[in-house]
C-alpha cells in the first residue's frame, strides 16, 4: 500500500513538471495539442494525488502500521471519527492535504474556465503546476507520508491528545485550504503578466476565486481562534503567536486586494498596486506554511524543526523573484488609466484602507520576525509580545472600522464638501452617543474601547441608513412592499450588499472583541468542596472532584454550581483527561457557560489530595458575539460571490416590473 | 508622473492633487511608524540563556526577559493545587528555578519538556515568571523529536 501511495505522488510531481513546462511551450510553438496535454495533465494530477490520499486514508482505516506516518498518528484504539484529524495531524499528511486540495482546485479552475482564452489559461495552468510540482517534490522525496517503518509495529502511537476535538478537525484543514486557494488568484495574476494582457479581463476572472480564497482563509482564522478559546484554556481566542500572525496577514492583504480591486474594475487605477497586493498574499500564504513547518520563529505551535524548512525558503526566493520581475518587466502596461480627482472620493477612502492593512500586516510582520532581525543585526533576540501587537494593531483597526462606514458613503471621483458634511453628521453623531453611553456606564478609563464602540455605532448606522434609503427608492420606482424591495435590491446589487453584510460581521466580532479585551473579569482561586467564589455577577460553588473512566481514558472532573443574581442558573464541569499512553500529559477541558451577555468560563487547575481544588475563572463580555459575527461575514461573502444569473439588465432602465416578476 | 505630464490636464491643480494625496499618505505612514516605534520602545523582551541570566546576578532584577529551557526531570512542584508552579530550568549554559502563578500551565507541560518564560529574577534569586510556553518537542510528531 505504501509503494502505491508513493508512485501515485512521484507521478503526479513528474506529470506536474510535465505541465508547467508543456503549458506556455505549447503557447511558443502555436501548439494546441501541447495546451490540450497540459489541460489533461492538470485532471490527471488531480486523479493522482486524490487517489495517494485515498491510500493514506485506508492506511489509516485498515490499521497499516508499516507507514510510518500511520504509525505516529493512529492507533488500534483510535475511534474512527479522528481518523481526518490523524490525515493533516502530521507534517507530511498536511503538505499532502495542501497538494491534494491544490490539485483539485487547478481541476476545478482548468474545468470551469475550458472557454477562457487559452493562451492566458496556458500560462495559469503553468503556475498552478508549478507550485504543485514544489509540492510533489516535497512530498516524494522529502517528507513523504508513506514512509515505511523498518519494522512493523504492533500498534501505533496515538493521536496526540490535544487533536482530540471536534475544531481540531475543523480549523487545519480550513486555514491550509485558505493558503493554499490563493495559489489561484496568484496564478491568474502571474498569467496576466506573462501574457500582457493586463486589462480588466484578469481582474473579473480572479475577482470571484479571490473572494472565495479570502472567506476560506478567513473562516480558517475564525475556526482558529474557536479552537483556541475552547482548548487552550487561557480565556482568550488571539494570542498574536507567530503562528496566528502568519495566518491573519495574508488574509488581511487580501482584504486589501478585494477592496482595491473595485477601483481597477471601475476607473482602471491602481493596477500595479493590485497585481502586488496578489502577490503579496501568496507570498504571504507560503511563508505561513514555511513559520508554521520550519520552527525559525519560536511558537508555541512550533512543530518538530524539519528538514523542509530550507525548501520552503528556497522556494518562497524562487517565486519572489522570478514573479517580481515579470511585474517589473510589465510595468509600462501597467499605466493607470485615471488619476484620482480628490481626497474627498471613495477612491481615496479605498486608498487609505489599503495604506492601513499594508501598514497592519507590516507592524504584525514586523513584530513576528523581530526576534530574527534582532539577532541577526544586534546578536541579541529581542521579542515581542502581544502588548506590541495590541499597541498598534488596536488604533489602526478602530481607524479601519470608521472607513467602513466611511467609504460607501463616498461618492466614486468627487464628492461635495456640503453635501459630505450633511451626509455624515447623523451616523457620527450616533456614534459619539453611542460611546458616550458606554462611557457613562462602565467608566471612561478605557478611551481605547469608547472609540471602537463609537466607531461601531457609526458604521452600523451608515449601513442601515443605505439599506433603509436603497430599499425605500426601490419601493418608488418598483411599487414593490418592503420585504420583497429589500430582497431584490441585496440580490440585483449583490456584491455591495453582500459587501455591507460582512461589514455588519465585522461591526459584530469588533464590539465583542473590544468587550471582551477590556471588561474581561479573571479570578484564581483554590477551593475545598463547599466554598464558593465570586466572580463578576457569578458565584461558584464547588461540588466536589469525581473520578470516572471511558474507553482508552481517565477522567477527574469538578463540578461547580452557577448562580448568578443568587439565583442557581445551573452547573459547570471542567476535567482533565488521562489519554492512554499519554498519561503525563492531561488534556484539560474548559467549562463554558454562553449567555448572549457573557461567557462564564473555568478552568480546573488542578487538585490536592485532600479534595481541594484549583480553578481559574475567567468572565468574558459577549464572546459569542465574535462566533456569530463571523457567521454573518461567512453569509455575506456567500452573497457577494453569487453569480448574478442577468448581470445588472434590470439597472439598466426602469420598468423592471417585468423583469422582477420573471425572476421572482 | 511621467504621464501626468504628458497628459494636456496636467495643470498646477493636478501637482496640488499629487501633494495633497502624498501629504494624505505620507501622514498615514508616518502615523503608523510613531504607533511601531512607541510601542516597540515599551514591550520589547531580551531573549537570554540561563547563563547569561546568571552572569548577570541581582543586577538582573529589573529587567524583565524572556529564558527558553528544558524542565529539569523531576523538579516540578505544584503550590496550591497547581495554580502555581515551582520548577528548575535549564539550558546548556546553567540552570535556575522558576516560580510561575497568574495563569494556566499549559496542558503539555511537564519534564523534559521545552520551555518558554517571561518574567524577572526575584529578590530570593528564583525567576518570576508571568507567562509560561511550552514547546512539546514531540507536539504533532511522536517520534524523532525526543531528543529536540
């Protein structure tokens, strides 16, 4: 079974190798039947690599202990449900998880746009292949997943414990997938360069894939922070670790891109900063899999130092490189079409939104790699923590968050000063209100969280303002009621309303980020059964310590009555979980009880042997909010990126009665 | 630039829009610098060896550093049904107690673990620390990693 899995990864790195080369051979020599091998080539990678994976999963099911990797993450006792976790739990199972859902994209891309002009698709095909004849390369020969054991146990060693839970299973492959899609966009840029054909054509064929590839890496992040919150027991979700960091700035970038991007599409500016802002992303995207794979920078995720490291590096030098100079080489057709007509315009506002991520990711870059910088130029690590990254990331968010409600209000080329000023005195009002009352209740020694409460309440209220006047002007021209006017007016304009939908997300997750930062509550304290502690509203009593076993693990777990107001609202459990074979090392579970206001949330610390018992007790102010929040930028995105069935005939005049009634 | 001027609108109002938009940009950058700068002034952490810290002996008091290390076997005490915990830490250049309390001890924790402190020697000589990382050498991979 190894042999197999192995000859089905060499092949596909061979046929990859085959198509990157053949692609733009085929577009050289006027060759149809090379473009044609290349399409075909690129299925059949495809194929190939699905079929490696498929072995490494019946490895996995059958109990094949002589593949190493088998051995390492599996074990006879292991229940089936963890098997996907084992899959990507490794190092070499998740680069095969990376190649295989890059082979699948290439598939879908090279199926999906079959009509597309060929030579531009030639030249994609050659990236996509290319960065997948990388990964073939790692994966048959330096950090393969079907190397074999030289003798063949009789069990494995087990999943480690803390892949034990259900965001576990989630989260990796989410955040892989998220790097690993925007190899598209990068492709399709890197094929519009090589080509020359640098219009808006490339523009609208990335558009979508790049908006998919930003919902994947963002939902990645968010399933991180979950994991995190519910795992680790620290009473956060976002700990700024290298890791975190690597992962949040490509897809910040990416906010950039698909921002920046409308103003291409519609005044055909910035075209330079656009092709940077998708290179950069990938850059990005492979220097995450290089921190996360290598261990240069010490993380708390850091993963065993491998070998790959030096690959990676290698690889990232390649592409930096050689796409850097095809941009320079295209530079003079890169010339702006338009220049922008006033400070006072949405083009601007965008400007500024990209200035502020560009400056976000490169404080938290920054940041991530000061400790190699440092050692390299002084001699000395010098590190920095999160308060850093709080520091600078927080002003530059709350100014972000107030360009939201900003920008839409911004007509495109020039706005009125006047009519500016009129359009903005009501939300901003709003706001100051609204951080005042917050002020007013909770103490204003907090400036920091007024301001992003305000910014908040501004951008709420400039987005409802455009949905209540977009929806009423629809209700006048179309006699349509309000329900069915506000239906139709989100689905003809889908990609701006979409767009404000995942603002009103971020409006969501930025209050609950900012509550739970600065009104946390947090008390430790060591109980014997019977005595209570007080926190926030909360008072905990605690029941006592029990011992239980399940299948394969040992369970101790205290119990703690909840009353809040004195009145018993119900009880907690937190445990820790002897794993078999992994007994030194407990698996803590956090108990958590979610209201709409707040979290309440403990931590079992430990224990003595008289019965006593530690917890740390943390309160944390509307955190379900930051879940809920990213469920909301989920569905927007999902609305932006819906194909549009007519594009925009039913703009174009004004008996749409019609119309509306055919698609209704 | 080069375009703009051979553009016909290329006028002294268009110059006035580039400075503007450079003056707009240019207050944005630097914002962000002074923002990077202050704050890399107040929360940076040296990154030190056991012996460098001992070398430095109660001068070091002050300073708050960051020491990674094994955890010595056999050393680790828990204070007050785990909320704190005592352990000795060593690299290759020395060896030293730890007194950690404040927040959780991560799950994978433990002796021969690697280790990650941030905090400041105590009067009693005895590190402080106020965050505690560890580094399971053997997190994802079981085996091979043993001896990291």
């Amino acid at each position: 079974m190894a042999d197999f899995g192995h000859i089905a990864i060499v092949a596909a790195f061979v046929i990859a190798a085959y198509a990157a080369i053949a692609a733009p051979l085929g577009v050289r020599l006027r060759a149809p039947e090379l473009l044609a091998s290349a399409y075909n080539a690129v299925l059949g990678v495809a194929i190939l690599l699905s079929v490696a994976s498929a072995t490494l999963l019946l490895a996995f099911l059958t109990n094949d202990f002589s593949i190493k990797y088998v051995a390492e993450h599996s074990s006879r006792e292991m229940p089936l449900s963890l098997v996907a976790a084992a899959f990507y739990g490794g190092q070499a199972g998740s680069l095969l998880y990376w190649g295989w859902t890059l082979s699948l994209f290439s598939a879908l891309v090279a199926l999906q746009q079959r009509r597309t002009d060929p030579t531009l698709m030639a030249y994609v095909h050659m990236t996509l292949m290319g960065v997948m004849t990388f990964f073939g390369l790692i994966l048959g020969f330096v950090a393969s997943p079907f190397e074999k054991m030289p003798v063949v146990p009789a069990n494995g060693l087990g999943l480690n414990p803390l892949l034990y839970d259900l965001g576990m299973l989630y989260h990796p492959p989410m955040l892989l997938a998220g790097y690993m899609s925007w190899t598209i966009p990068f492709a399709f840029a890197v094929a519009a360069l090589a080509t020359g054909r640098l219009d808006v054509e490339w523009i609208k064929s990335t558009r979508r894939y790049a908006l998919v590839a930003w919902a994947i890496l963002g939902i990645g992040n968010m399933l991180g922070g979950w994991w995190a919150y519910r795992v680790l027991g620290w009473g956060g979700y976002w700990g700024w670790d290298p890791v975190e960091n690597s992962a949040i700035m490509p897809w910040l970038i990416g906010t950039a891109f698909i921002h920046s991007v409308m103003i291409q599409e519609r005044r055909g500016m910035l075209k330079v900063w656009n092709m940077a802002l998708v290179l950069v992303t990938f850059y990005l995207a492979i220097f995450g899999t290089f921190v996360v794979r290598s261990g240069v920078i010490n993380s708390v995720h850091s993963f065993a130092q491998s070998a790959i490291g030096p690959y990676f590096l290698g690889f990232l030098t390649l592409v930096v490189a050689s796409t850097l100079s095809l941009l320079f080489w295209r530079l003079p057709r890169l010339r702006s079409e338009n220049q922008l007509d006033s400070l006072l315009s949405r083009e601007a506002s965008f400007l500024v939104n990209n200035l502020l991520f560009l400056g976000l990711v490169f404080a938290i870059f920054w940041g991530t790699i000061f400790p190699l910088v440092s050692e390299a130029v002084q001699g000395t690590k010098i590190t920095v923590g999160p308060p850093f990254f709080n520091q600078v990331a927080g002003p530059i968010l709350v100014v972000l968050i107030a360009l939201m409600g900003v920008g839409p209000l911004m007509p495109w080329r020039k706005g009125r000063a006047e009519s500016l000023l009129r359009l903005f005195v009501p939300p901003v009002a709003f706001g100051v209100l609204v951080a005042a009352a917050v002020g007013l209740v909770k103490g204003f020694d907090q400036p920091k969280a007024l301001a992003s409460f305000g910014a908040c309440a501004f951008v709420t209220a400039t987005i409802a303002t455009e949905l209540f006047k977009g929806t009423l002007a629809r209700r006048r021209a179309t006699g349509e009621n309000l329900a069915l006017a506000l239906g139709n007016l989100v689905s003809r304009n889908n990609r701006r309303y979409g767009g404000y939908v995942v603002h009103l997300g971020v409006v969501m997750i930025a209050v609950a980020v900012t509550a739970s930062t600065a009104y946390q509550a947090e008390r430790s304290a060591q109980l014997r059964p019977g005595e209570s502690l007080q926190v926030a509203e909360y008072r905990l009593t605690f029941n006592g310590l029990r011992e239980r076993a399940e299948p394969g693990v040992r369970i101790v777990e205290a119990q703690l009555a909840v009353e809040a107001d004195r009145e018993l609202v119900g009880t907690l459990i937190t445990d820790k979980r002897f794993y078999r074979g992994f007994e030194r090392q407990p698996s803590t579970s956090v108990g958590i009880r979610t209201t709409p206001l707040d979290d309440l949330y403990v931590v079992l610390a430990g224990w003595e042997a008289d019965g006593s018992a530690s917890f740390m007790v943390f309160v944390n102010p509307l955190v379900i909010w930051i879940w809920l929040g990213g469920i909301v930028c989920a569905a927007g995105a999902l609305v932006a990126m819906w194909p549009q069935a007519r594009p925009s005939l039913a703009s174009v005049g004004a008996p749409t009665r019609g119309l509306a009634v055919g698609r209704a | 630039m080069q375009s703009s001027l051979e553009r016909p609108s290329a006028s002294p109002a268009s110059l006035g829009r580039h400075l503007k938009l450079l003056v707009a940009g240019g207050a944005i950058v630097l914002g962000i610098a002074y923002l990077i700068v202050t704050a890399l002034q107040t929360s940076t952490v040296y990154y030190i060896t056991v012996g460098e810290l001992l070398q430095r002996g109660p001068a070091a008091g002050a300073q708050h550093v960051r020491v990674a290390g094994d955890v010595v076997p056999g050393s680790v005490e828990k204070i007050d049904a785990g909320l704190a915990i005592r352990f000795l830490v060593h690299d290759g250049s020395g060896q030293m107690p730890v007194y950690y309390r404040g927040g959780p001890v991560p799950d994978i924790f433990g002796e021969e673990v690697q280790v990650v402190v941030e905090g400041k020697v105590g009067p009693d000589g005895t590190f402080q620390a106020s965050t505690l990382l560890a580094k399971c050498p053997s997190k994802f991979e079981a085996e091979g990693a043993t001896g990291a």
